[in-house]
C-alpha cells in the first residue's frame, strides 16, 4: 500500500482545519469513511502519499434522520445500515436498492452513498438515483456549509466540487408525497457485483387520476457523470406513464447519453440499453406511486 | 513511519498492538496477533478471505485499516467455535465437504454466521447473494449452499 497517515478528527471545525492547514503546506489529504474505495485505489492505481482523515467519527455524517418533509443521510453510513432501516426503505425503494446493488455484503458494510458520490465514477449507482430524488449535497468547509444538487457535484471522471478544505457531510432529500414513487435498474452482464454498463433512476408524483405531475430521471455509466436528463421529465409529465410516455422518455435518454465503448459494453448497445432501462424504472416508479397512496 | 497504539477487543479477549497507518486489519491480525485463520487472499474487497466481523457487522479485514479497530469488537474465525467443540456451521461445512483447499473457508463461515444470525431461516437466493462476495475456486458453490442449509435447521432446531 501506498504511504499515508491517518487521523479521524471528532469535529467538523477540527476537519476543515485540518483540511485547509494540509492543503496550505501543499501536501494531500483525503477524505476517508467506509475506504471500500480510498483503500483499493491506495493499494493499487495511485500510491502518492497523503493524509487520510477518517470522517466517520463526526456526528453530522452519522447522523440518519427521517424529518417531516426531508431526510438526511449522512456521509459515512454504510450501504447495509441504509437498508436495515424499513422506514428508509419504504420512502425511497429505489435509492436504498441503488445502494444494495454496490458491491457485496461485505462491502456494503462499510461503503456509504456519500463516499460512492465522492469517488465520482460515471458509473457509481446510487448517483442517478440520489438526482432522480432531488438530493441535494450538505457541504462542509472553512467558511461554513453551503449546498449543491447531486446533479451539479460530479465534475468529472473522478472529479467533483469539493475545494480542498470542504468534504460531504451528507444528503438531504426531499421526502415523497402522497402519490410519489421511485425506481433504479443498472445493466450488468452478470447478475452480481460488478460495475454498471447504464444505470437510471426515475422518480415522479401522480394525481389522483393517474397523471404524472412531476418527474426525475437520472442516467449513469453513459456520460463522463451521471446526468439529470429534463426531458425525459418532460415526456413523462402531464401523461398516464403509458408505453407511449415512457418511449419518449427512453427516447429522451438514449439522446443526452455520451457513452464510451470499452469491455463492458459499446456505444450503440449502452445508448439503446439505458433507453430500455428508462421504460422499465419509469414502469416501477409509476406502479409504487400508484401503490402507496 | 511512527506507530500508532490500538486497544481493541478480538473473540472477545481484550487486545493492544502497535501498528503504522498503512497496516490493514488482516496484516495485525496475522502477523501481529498470530491469528492465522483469517486468510488474504486478493487484498482488495473482492474474495472475501478475509471476512471477519467488525462491531457485529461483516466486513472484508484487507479493507479496514488497523488503526480503525481502536475500541472496537473484532470477531475472526477462531471466535466461532467455543469450548464445547465446533460451530454447527462449522460441523456442516465438514459434514457435507463443502471446502476442499480450504482457503475461503474461514471467510464462507464467519459470512454464513453473519448471515444466520440476522436471516435464521433464509432461502437458497438470499444465501447466495449474500454469499456473492465470498469466492470459492474448488466447490463450486453447491456444497456451500447445502451446508448453509442444514446449518440453517440445525440451529433452528437448537433454538
């Protein structure tokens, strides 16, 4: 493994601190909670020294809290607490199976949602369904907190907005409404732990008649980040969510992908799945706002 | 690089070593504290050797550093069996030759421990998916799976 040291500081202060005092002696810090990524990549692709400072001590990225009309969900909890947690679950079926589908249990022991969004891969589940919920990140930095939507965090392959003294604390997600219904499906050529070849997460609000009133699609694994896609939203608002809706909306999607062809799958194939992957989540995300109500 | 000093508990006993930064779970453990039953095997998250339970959860020990184990409860394959003999995982896995090098086997047992002590009596898909992470080159899985099972009624019966 790579050389670093290690502290796991008890406060936000202490972390921002200790971010901008490592960033000023121009040396590396990085940020470290569940390390199911941090440690792998230290292990092998990029060994240069740093500081790892382990943020899963401080209370605000413990911190699960399901309020009246949000819920916050802090940086560091792992994947497995996430889906332990039946009101959680319930309010967000298809963010927590995002979550579930990352890596085996083993890892989802330890991998939280915050730290997949922080790694910033285009392919990271649980990023279309955290946009396709409206999430938005919870900042920490020297100047205080500040906000960003999930959807304009990822800069990059591998790269996001956090300046050097600022780290996730956590997510804060618009709780569903009365008719509200969420959905995530990846593509992969196995039916286990491996990496997405498309991803899309949907989540809309029906009437009472049926009709969709708002929409969020968001697409992963087909673009260097994950993409909110408004016109996919579009296609489906005002309709029943019928297969003519939905195609437009596949439609919609398989046109903002920018995919790459590598050994997982080519462009033609990811631009026509991740079209499929739309009709079938949208499809889910319908029936369970149907459903709850 | 100067060491860190860790106190922490394993099977229970309580434990203090000394370790730089970079030393993961599985080294301490077999290379500090002579527990040898926890094997490495890719060192990256994927095989699941090294399965060991940190605070009551499954994790892989190559993807948790030393340093985080500070106040912890570590429970390793040698914390499975008690004084009265083995585990009944343990009984079934030799019963229905569910190993034949042996290498993943600590790991499949402390996992299938994990897994029947939250799911008592879980079917054969929720064994095998929460089994994905845990690879086997001999058996082929099957005998896995069967032993799994029995163990499953075993200590439903017991209990």
């Amino acid at each position: 493994m790579g050389s670093f040291a290690y502290v796991a500081p008890k406060s936000v202060a202490e972390v921002t601190g200790l971010l901008s005092e490592i960033a000023g002696s121009g040396s590396r810090a990085q940020i470290m909670a569940g390390g199911t990524d941090v440690l792998v990549q230290l292990k092998t692709v990029d060994r240069s020294a740093r500081t790892l400072v382990d943020i899963k001590g401080l209370p605000e990225t413990a911190r699960l809290e399901i309020g009246e009309s949000e819920t916050y969900i802090g940086a560091a909890i792992p994947s497995a607490v996430l889906n332990e947690n039946a009101d959680l679950t319930a309010l967000f079926p298809g963010l927590t199976e995002a979550a579930d589908l990352i890596g085996s249990t083993q890892i989802q022991g330890r991998a939280s949602i915050g730290g997949n969004l922080c790694n910033s891969s285009p392919a990271g589940d649980s990023i279309p369904a955290l946009i396709a919920n409206g999430a938005v990140c919870v900042i920490a930095g020297t100047g205080g907190e500040r906000v960003l939507p999930v959807e304009d965090f990822v800069t990059g392959v591998g790269r996001n907005a956090l300046a050097d003294d600022e780290f996730l604390l956590g997510l804060k997600i618009p709780n569903p409404g009365p008719r509200t219904g969420d959905a995530y499906l990846r593509f992969i050529p196995r039916t286990e732990m491996d990496i997405a070849v498309a991803g899309c997460g949907v989540r809309l609000d029906l009437d009472e008649q049926g009709i969709c009133t708002a929409a969020r699609v968001g697409i992963g694994a087909v673009a260097p980040t994950a993409l909110l896609v408004p016109k996919a939203a579009e296609a489906l608002i005002g309709t029943a969510v019928d297969d003519a809706a939905l195609a437009a909306a596949a439609d919609a999607c398989s046109e903002a992908a920018s995919p790459i062809s590598d050994k997982r799958g080519t462009v033609a194939f990811r631009r026509k799945i991740i079209g499929v992957l739309m009709k079938r989540a949208g499809a889910i995300a319908r029936d369970r706002a149907a459903a709850r109500s | 690089m100067s060491k860190v000093h860790v106190t922490t508990r394993v099977n229970g006993d309580p434990v203090e070593f000394l370790c730089t930064p970079e030393q993961t779970l599985v080294d301490v453990l077999r290379d500090t504290l002579d527990r040898t039953g926890t094997k490495e095997g890719c060192s990256t998250g994927d095989c699941g050797a090294c399965s060991v339970l940190l605070n009551g959860r499954l994790v892989c020990a190559c993807l948790v550093l030393a340093v985080e184990s500070e106040g912890a409860e570590v429970t390793t394959i040698e914390g499975i069996a008690t004084e009265e003999g083995l585990h009944p995982i343990q009984e079934k896995f030799l019963e229905h030759a569910a190993l034949q090098c042996g290498i993943c086997t600590p790991g499949f047992i402390v996992a299938t421990k994990a897994l029947l002590d939250k799911h008592p009596e879980p079917d054969e898909e929720t064994i095998r998916y929460w089994l994905a992470g845990n690879l086997c080159r001999c058996t082929g899985y099957d005998k896995i799976i069967r032993a799994v099972q029995d163990a499953a009624t075993t200590l439903a019966h017991e209990a």
